[in-house]
C-alpha cells in the first residue's frame, strides 16, 4: 500500500492505493479524497475515504 501522507497520483498502480473504507473503491486521482486520523493505543490509525459522501456514510 501506498504511504498515506503521500501523494496519489498518476504512477499509482490501482493495486497498490488505498481503497475507501465505505465502499471500497480503490482511490486513485481523486480530488475528492479525504483522509480521517485519530490516535488510539499511542499509535496513529487513519481511515481513507473517495469523497466527502463516503466518509459521512461510513458507520451508519
């Protein structure tokens, strides 16, 4: 998988970006890519979302 504090852009092979933790698109040149973190045990953890709908959706 791709770094998450990289940027994704067009050298990404789809098999290695991140897919949308709500619908699990990979994603791929999405301007609309959102990236939401917590830390949670002293550790970073970070989820990744295709857009702002996505990332609202999530858990509902």
């Amino acid at each position: 998988m791709v770094d998450p504090t990289s940027n994704l852009g067009e050298d990404i092979d789809e098999s290695d970006a991140p897919s949308c933790s709500n619908c699990d698109e990979p994603i791929i040149q999405s301007a609309t890519h959102r990236v939401v973190t917590w830390v949670e045990d002293e550790q970073v953890k970070y989820r990744h979302f295709c857009s702002d709908d996505c990332r609202d959706e999530y858990g509902e």
